[in-house]
C-alpha cells in the first residue's frame, strides 16, 4: 500500500518529459524493510496521468496505476546483493538507452556510455 502512494506521489510531483510515458511503460521503486530489499515496477499510461492532473477528456477511461512487486533480497545474503546488483544494473542501462534515444542527436555523446 504505501508503494502505491508513493508510486503516485513520484508520477504527479515529477511528471515523464513532454511525449514519454516511459519507454518502458514503468517506473521502478526500490524499497527496503529492515534487512530484505524489494523491487515494485509501475505501469501506467498516458490517460492515467491525465486521470492524475484532472485534465481526462469525458469519453477518455481513465487508466489504471498497475504495481508489479518482486523481492525480497537480504542484504545479509552476499548471493542476494550480487543478483540484485545485476538487476540494478540492467535497469540503469535499459534507463540510459531509453534516455538517449530521446536526447537530440548532439547531446547524445554527452551520456554515462
């Protein structure tokens, strides 16, 4: 429950640049209780942010925030850590990709890569 509020918090107060819903389709939120560490991934559309702003057309449906969880890892297993660096890792890279291919052509030599 509390992902989802922040999950929706994060969507209005820091909105997609203008044309992008994320390449991806979601945002990911790591969280952490205690010792074990969890991965919630959120789809939405375009339609649900419009939902969000008040701004939906009458005839438009409003979308649905869907919460995809997965986890936990234990920060006490080295196991664990090592696999969720990995999956930590993908999702910057997949993240930067994505930015890239938004970025204008000159400003696309200037990233992490």
């Amino acid at each position: 429950m509390q992902e989802a509020a922040e999950m929706v918090a994060w969507i209005k107060a820091e909105p997609d640049p203008a044309g992008f819903v994320s390449s991806c389709g979601c945002r990911v939120l790591a969280s952490q209780d205690r010792h074990e560490i969890y991965l919630t991934f959120a789809e939405y559309s375009e339609n649900y942010i419009k939902y969000l702003n008040n701004t939906l057309g009458k005839d438009e449906s409003p979308g649905f925030l869907t919460l995809h969880g997965f986890g936990p890892w234990d920060t006490d297993r080295a196991g664990d850590m090592k696999d969720l660096g990995r999956i930590l890792l993908a999702i910057v890279l997949r993240a930067e990709m994505g930015r890239r291919e938004l970025a204008p052509k000159n400003e696309s030599a200037g990233g992490l890569l």
